[in-house]
C-alpha cells in the first residue's frame, strides 16, 4: 500500500477511538524485553492486525500488541514487540509506528533493545545508554516523498538522543545502584549476527554496541521533532569477543534475568520525565 498522511491518521484515530485520553510517551521494548509491559496500569491492549494499515510482527518474542495506560504516573502507548528490515518489510514501512504515536499526540519516545556487547569493557547484562548511532545501511526509513505534516524534507540529527533524559537516566541509575554504560549504538541490518570480522570493523569505527532495531525508529522520531531515549540491554558479548558462537537462546536468557532491574529502572525515569 502507499503510505500517505490519511494513512497514517486512520491507524491513529482508530487507537484513539479505543482510548480516552492521549498518551504522552511511547515506549517500544525489544527482544524479550515484552514483560515490562505487565507494568502498565488500567490498560488497554489492541493487537497490532486490527489497527488499520499497521504492521505485523514476525518475530516469535515479540508480543505483537500495543498496550495502552499508564506507567509511573503518565500516560504512555506501548509497544510489545517492534519491526525490522530483516522480516521483510522496505524501510520506508519502518516509520509507520512512530508516526501514528505523533498523531496520537506522543512527544517522547523510549527506545529499548537487546544489543550485542562490541566494547569489551561491557559486561553481559548492563544497560547501556545510546548517546548516538551509527548506519551505515544506505536507505533511511524518511526515503521517498516527503510528509510536510511530519518534518522538513532536510532535517538535523546532532541531538537525536535527548541529553535531558539521557542525563537523568544516569542519575536515576545511579540513585538506584544500577551499572550504566553510554554509548554508540551500531545499526546492522540482520538477520544473522555479525561476523567476528564486522564486529572488529564496528570497533575500530567507533561503536559499543551492535543490533538490529531502534535507529530506524529514531530517525522517524527525529524527523517529527520528537524527543528520544535509547536504552540498550547487552544480552550477549558480540561475535568474536569470546571464542563462542552468538545464540539468540543467550539473548533471551540474558534479557530474562534481567528484566527486573530494567523494569524498576524504567518505571523511575518515566516517573521523573
């Protein structure tokens, strides 16, 4: 189908039609990260095949539902599963999320994934913050006609990764004794994971954590003038790093445990924004 602003507003009225009130930030989870959804308070869950010209998730961990309500004191839209170039879908498709959650009003936008540890001074486990990404992929999800309605046609990406909420995050973290990392963010496209060759080459060029998701959604976001805070959980040191293979049971594993201490981190900087 063509993607036009009709489109965009008809997957948005419909959420908003389900819905009594307009969230204010929007939270996307990653790979096995789905659980913190359990947070939400009063919510109200859409699977993503009935929202009109929506996506559909292909990715077994991946819940495939926006839940609706609200989470340390705000009212937030979120995403329980998310979608990547590597189903199949053209990036130009990619934008369709953030889009229909700036027409339903979102400002702010949380970002969280599973990532692949690139700098070795991480640890499997630790959360690190994304100060800035690296794509190096070619397409951007914004190719094609421009929507005025959303953005310039040319627009800026030096702050893409709010400093405000990255700053905050970092006291928060370490108001509650959680291990933080900042960091560059890696966009590979997958979905097989990165060869040990890359992963030096992503080094040397100045990345710290590597994945599959996130930058397409945060060029989206930038393109609509919207705030973002990137959260990365390394759920596995990347190929290379140690003399054993990448396996997405490790990913899910990791993300598992966990998933507590990423939820009470979460619901704090929520509360605090």
């Amino acid at each position: 189908m063509e993607y036009t602003y009709e489109s965009f507003k008809e997957s948005a009225d419909y959420i908003l039609g389900r819905i009594d009130f307009k969230p204010e930030i929007a939270l996307i989870l990653g790979s096995s990260l789905g659980t913190l959804s359990e947070e939400i308070k009063n919510p109200v869950i859409i699977d993503y095949k009935d929202i009109p010209n929506f996506l559909r998730t292909t990715v077994d961990s991946h819940a495939g539902k926006l839940i609706i309500g609200e989470l340390g004191g705000k009212k937030v839209v979120c995403m329980s599963g998310r979608f990547h170039y590597y189903e199949g879908y053209e990036f130009e498709q990619l934008v369709t999320p953030i889009r229909v959650f700036h027409l339903l009003g979102v400002e702010t936008v949380i970002l969280t994934n599973a990532a692949g540890a690139v700098n070795t001074s991480y640890k499997t486990g630790e959360i690190m913050i994304i100060e800035d990404h690296i794509k190096l992929t070619g397409a951007s999800p914004v190719r094609g006609p421009n929507i005025d309605e959303f953005g310039p046609r040319f627009f800026d990406m030096s702050n893409t990764y709010t400093k405000e909420y990255r700053d905050l995050t970092k006291k928060i973290a370490g108001d509650l004794g959680i291990k933080i990392n900042e960091g560059v963010y890696f966009y590979c496209t997958g979905p097989q994971f990165e060869s040990p060759a890359e992963i030096r080459a992503i080094r040397a060029l100045g990345g710290d954590a590597v994945g599959m998701s996130t930058v397409t959604e945060a060029i989206t976001a930038a393109h609509c003038g919207m705030n973002v805070l990137g959260l990365s959980l390394m759920t596995n040191m990347a190929a290379g790093v140690l003399d054993q293979p990448v396996t997405t049971e490790e990913v899910d594993e990791t993300a598992e445990k966990a998933a507590d201490e990423f939820k009470i981190l979460l619901r704090e900087i929520i509360k605090n924004m």
